[in-house]
C-alpha cells in the first residue's frame, strides 16, 4: 500500500489516504481505520474495498471530500455520505486531484476532464467544454480568478467560462533558456526564478534571464534534482541526485556545500523543507539530516528511525515533523527533535 494523501479529521485527527486500501486515521500512536457510512445507511460503514482512496480534503464547511481509483468521488459532511460517479455525472471515476478555490467551489481533475462542486451540484468541464484532453492530472487557482488545467496534451486557462489552451508554440519562450530538460524550479516573493536543468542553473527575475551557470563551474557533473528558495538570505538551495550533497547558490557562486563527509545523510537529495526555525531539513537516502547555523544532525536507523531512505518531510501546527520514509509515515513530536 501507498501513502497518496494527508489530511485533517474533525476532531483534528491526522487523515491517511492509502492507494489500494481504505482512508487511515492516526490515534494516539496506532492506525486504525476512519469509519465512513454508507450512502444507504449510516449504520452500515463503507467497506476498506469500497474507499480505494487516492486523495482527500477537508473544505472549508468541515466536509470531508474523498477521491478514489475507480470509485469515484466521496463526500461526508454531519454524518451523511454521498458518493458521485459517471453515472451521477461526473468526469471520471478515477480522482487525480481536488482543491478548493477563494469562493468555496471544490474542483476535482478525473480522467474523463475537471469537474467543479458548488453546494453540491457538479459543473463539468471537459474537452467538449474547451479543455486541452480529458486526461487532466493537475489543477491550481491563480489570484485574478482563472483556474489552470494540466493535462497530458497540454495547458488550459479557464476563466470567466471561457477556455485558453497553451501549446504548439503558445508559450512565450525565455531568451537565453534553450529549452533543456527541468528537474527542478523554486521562487521567492522578490520575482527571482529559479530553474535546474540539464546543462546548469538558470536565475530568471521577470521573466528575464539573468544568469546561466553550467554545472561544470560549480564543480558538479550532475544537474540538481531538488531546489528551495532562501526568502530570509536570497539565493537558493540545491539538492542533488545522483552525487548526493546540499549546496547554497548565492550571488553567482556556492557559499557552502555539505557532504557525506560534512555529517550529511549519504545517498541521493529528493526533499528540502525549511522550518519555523528557519533550521534546513535535508531528506537523504541514508536518513534526515538537519542544517542549521552551520552545523548538521542527522537522524539513521541507528538512532531512533525505523528505516534510512526519506522521500519528504512536513512540519504541523503543533511543530511536530513527519517523515514520508521508504518504511511508511513517522511523526516525530518537537520535544523529541529538542532533545
């Protein structure tokens, strides 16, 4: 089973969505199933079988919206479920992703186009309505209202009912990118962008380029994998894959690097994540390792996690850290990391 997605109970519970199994809640320190009623009968909860889960919500109005893998989609809200598939109308039966807009509306992006939920009426919008395919995996809300579509075949602005679709020469290239392959991009709130590609570094401001820096100059054979922009210092942090290691790029050159040698987890960098502390958690193959005011702790196996390879981390509400690893999901409390 695979973790897919994360998110809150009412009674503030941690929710686990489990591709090919059922939706998870964290009690105390024990999983146990999260009950959920049948359409038909409050008093006869759906089955793990029947909640092949793939996403999860939690909106505004304290609904619990659920996306399956050919199941459609969920929702419970005071006790109630509904269930919605094809044949009620919407998209698709397999959920890719859901997110709620400013004014309330829950969009849901399915295999057969993106649906949107008002007061639980579904709009379809699909090819026929002017999206680029039906095969829509990704969806975001931009601040002048439009809603942008990813899909297989391209990009789609909607707004204002209409739909613009970007590809085939649409997009308006940068000057000096040569439109190598990205691995990674980042940006701060100063306007600066950040790009990896196959061939260097690229920092962009207003969609001006501004720089180009080639690995081989910073002494790397590899492109970056990860990026993290550093909103307090400026510049920006680099994870790499293949090679292993941090770097922070700043003002044409690394400032620092660290390494295995340095006390850094071994292995390649999928995940960087700084905390309220403004600390630098590094997610490693060989274990977590934190960086801050230039020094480096690194958690293993060997003192206290229950496996080596870490995908991501989050830090809650409460400043207590989890750890998507190789061997499931780990909380680990803020006193626990103090110490």
């Amino acid at each position: 089973m695979r973790i897919s997605d994360l998110s809150e109970a009412e009674d503030s519970r941690l929710l686990i969505a489990l591709y090919g199994a059922g939706l998870m809640q964290l009690a105390g320190e024990a999983l146990e199933s999260h009950p959920i009623g049948s359409a038909m009968s409050t008093n006869r909860p759906l089955q793990d079988r029947d909640v092949n889960s793939n996403r999860v919500l939690r909106d505004r109005d304290g609904g619990l919206w659920i996306g399956t893998v050919e199941r459609g989609l969920v929702h419970v809200r005071q006790g109630r479920t509904d269930v919605f598939t094809r044949s009620d109308g919407l998209a698709g039966d397999v959920i890719f992703s859901l997110f709620e807009d400013r004014e309330g509306n829950l969009w849901v992006a399915t295999t057969g186009g993106l649906d949107r939920f008002r007061e639980l009426p579904v709009t379809t919008v699909s090819v026929k309505q002017g999206l680029s395919s039906d095969a829509t995996e990704s969806v975001l809300a931009a601040t002048d209202g439009s809603i942008w579509i990813g899909a297989h075949d391209g990009l789609t602005r909607w707004k204002n009912g209409q739909t613009t679709i970007f590809k085939d020469g649409r997009f308006v290239a940068v000057n000096g990118v040569d439109g190598g392959e990205v691995h990674g991009i980042t940006g701060d709130t100063a306007g600066n962008l950040w790009i990896a590609e196959d061939q260097g570094l690229l920092h962009l401001l207003e969609g001006r380029l501004v720089q180009k820096v080639p690995w081989s100059e910073l002494g790397r054979s590899e492109n970056a994998s990860v990026l993290l922009s550093n909103r307090e210092q400026g510049g920006v942090w680099l994870g790499f894959w293949l090679g292993g290691g941090v770097s922070y790029f700043k003002d044409g050159q690394f400032r620092v690097s660290y390494t295995v040698a340095s006390g850094l987890g071994e292995g390649h960098v999928p995940g960087l994540q700084f905390d309220r502390d403004g600390a630098l958690w590094v997610a490693t193959e060989g274990g977590l390792s934190r960086i801050q005011d230039g020094r480096i702790a690194t958690l293993t196996s060997r003192n206290g996690l229950p496996c080596d390879t870490i995908h991501w981390t989050i830090e809650d509400d409460d400043r207590s850290l989890w750890l998507y690893t190789a061997c499931g999901l780990v909380r680990i409390r803020r006193t626990e990391l103090d110490a």
